[in-house]
C-alpha cells in the first residue's frame, strides 16, 4: 500500500494517474472474481458490539497514547495524530472495523 502511495505522488501527469487507476481497478476487480470462485458461500465473519472500533474509542486511546516517544519507520509519532484534525479519529476507527 505505502509503495502504490508513493507510485501516485511520484507521478504527475493526469493521463498517467488515468491508466494507473484503471490498472488498479481491473486489479481489484480480478482479486475480488478470483476470491469468489475459491469462496462462493462466504457471507462473513460476524462482529459483535464489543469488538467495534468507534470514533469515541479510537480519539481516547489517540489521548492516552504517551508523548515525546520516538517515531517510527516512516517517520510518524504520537504528536501527529494528537495534534492532527479530528476526523482521523473517524478514518482510523472505519480503517480498524475493515481489519476485523
């Protein structure tokens, strides 16, 4: 995912964004054929209440979270969900519930 992220910032020019796009559509659209045919009565894991991440979670524990620690690979630290807009709380929470 970080490399398709990169592949996009490195390129300019609106007809190439065009035909990556399209790549990564029939891509997707080839995955999800592929998983159908190997898994045609899959209906899903059920998620119970208990298991769901929320916004209010996922800003608690962002606030808990201690400061001044060191930062990660790509650079990322505490600060910067901490001090970030509000609605990384939403994407990161609908980002988890898609994991589970």
């Amino acid at each position: 995912m970080v490399v398709l992220i990169q592949m996009l910032l490195l390129i300019n020019s609106a007809p190439s964004l065009k035909i990556l796009s399209h790549v990564i559509t029939l891509r997707a659209e080839t995955l999800k054929n592929e998983f159908d045919t190997h898994y045609p009565n899959y209906c899903g894991l059920s998620v119970e209440d208990e298991h769901r991440f929320d916004t209010e979670l996922v800003s608690k524990i962002i606030g808990k979270l201690e400061h001044g620690k060191a930062r990660d690979i790509d650079g990322l630290c505490i600060e910067n969900l901490y001090y970030s807009h509000h609605i990384i709380s939403i994407i990161l929470g609908n980002f988890f519930q898609l994991i589970i």
